[in-house]
C-alpha cells in the first residue's frame, strides 16, 4: 500500500546550515498496517510525514502509495490518497467555517470543490450519523463555527474528516501531543477505533512511547534520518517501555533518563 524506497532529503545543502533530514530510508506498509514512529527531535519522523504527504519534495529515491508513484506530486495532488491529522488542533480544519462546511470539503478532498455541491438534506443527515459516533454532541452543533470547538473536539472532528474518505493512507503526526491527558486518552481511543473500523493503512509519529507501544501492529525508532530499529506485531505486544529506551541507549549512547527523546 505504501513503498518508499531509499528516499533522501537534505535541508540548505551546501551552506554551513545543511542539514540531513532523511538518508536512504526505505519503509513498506501493507494495506492495514498501522506503524507507529518515535525517535528523538530531530530524527526525522515529521519530515518522513511530509514526504509522504507531498508537503516536500525528496531529493531522490522512490514513494508509492497503491501502486502510483507520487515523488513528483504536489500535497494538493496527493490529497486523494492521504488523510493527514496535524499536532496543532487548528491546522486541520477551517475555524471560520462551521462542521458541516468543514465535513463537505474533507469529502470532496481531492475533487474538484464546491460547498454548493457539497451540503444537502441527506448529507447533513450523514455528517449526523458520523459525529454521533464521536460521542461529544457535535451532531447536534452542525452549523456550529469550527473556531468556537475545543482542542480536542477539534482533534476528534480533523480524525473523522481524514478518514471520511478511505485514504489510501492516514499520517498522524503527533496528533494528542497538546491535548491535556484525559482528551488526549479520548483522542487516542477514537483513534483505535476510527483506524480499525475503516481498516485505514495508518503512519503514526509520536512521541509518548507508551502510546507508540499501545497502538498498532508494528513499531519503528527513526534515529538521523534513518530507521534504527523495528518491532513486528510478535515483538511489540511483548515491548515495554523500558525495553524502548534501552534501544535508544544503544543507538545513540545516552542515559535512561535522557529527556530529549521524550521530546
């Protein structure tokens, strides 16, 4: 479902700025995976997102999702394929537009867009159907402008938009990270959830190793741009989260108690 092969992209190359973003990194997803990705800052993960997404262009090496190669496309290009939810609650929707208006342009994602086209009776009904499962009464607040939502409403509405149209594959980037626990845990549950039940080829960024370990089949640890280690579904139901932090001990010689992993 997604191939990417010996990708390669340097920041400023050639100033005394440059800087190594990604070195020949390869990752394959099937279709369903879900991979998570931790690492220290400045490891890449992000970047890796954003290469996927198409919000960068690699320097070399090869990216497929569903068999199309998208190297040279453009994010708007590859909106048709990708479902993305941001860390800032406010990058994935539009605050000045209410949920519905907010719904109609994640269904016409990658389509050629028009809120006209968009809302009618029977999607507004829809749109209901598919907050009511959120569980936070936003079925009842269609007309609602987005700005007024909670971070975490917020966050819960940006996941059911990116996976409203069965993306080829969801990024999730750091996408709990500022929320306060108890909407974070509520994040992550409906994350759970809206994954498994579209059965959604998912590449997760975060830096909360618990989490990393919880959700899931596979795991990898990016470390200066490439892939350090990986945990298949076996090892990863047996990983802790002293076991990850052990690896990063080897990797990069640090302490257990070194906090710039955790971010």
């Amino acid at each position: 479902m997604l191939k990417i092969e010996n990708i390669s992209k340097t920041f400023f190359p050639g100033t005394i700025n440059e800087r190594v973003a990604l070195n020949g990194l390869s990752l394959n997803l099937n279709e369903g995976d879900f991979v998570t990705v931790i690492g220290s800052n400045g490891a890449g993960k992000s970047t890796l997102l954003n290469a996927v997404a198409g919000k960068l262009i690699v320097d070399e090496g090869l990216i497929e999702i569903d068999g199309t190669k998208v190297n040279k496309l453009r994010e708007h290009k590859r909106a048709r394929y990708v479902g993305r939810v941001f860390q800032d609650p406010l990058a994935g929707t539009a605050p000045n537009l209410t949920i519905e208006e907010n719904l109609s342009l994640a269904l016409l994602r990658g389509k050629r867009r028009g809120l006209g086209r968009g809302l009618n009776a029977k999607r507004r009904e829809d749109f209901k159907e598919q907050l009511a499962t959120l569980e936070l009464g936003l079925e009842d607040r269609l007309t609602a402008k987005v700005g007024l939502l909670s971070g975490g409403q917020r966050q819960a509405l940006s996941l059911l938009m990116a996976g409203f149209t069965q993306p080829k594959i969801m990024l999730l980037d750091e996408h709990t990270a500022a929320l306060d626990p108890s909407r974070a845990e509520l994040v992550t549950q409906l994350t759970e959830r809206i994954v498994a039940e579209g059965g959604l080829t998912t590449l997760m960024v975060t830096h909360n190793m618990e989490q990393a370990i919880r959700l899931g089949n596979r795991l990898i640890m990016m470390h200066e741009g490439k892939i350090v280690y990986e945990a298949d579904e076996a090892t990863k139901s047996k990983l802790t989260v002293r076991d990850l932090l052990q690896e990063f001990v080897n990797i990069k010689g640090a302490t257990l108690s070194d906090k710039a992993f955790l971010g």
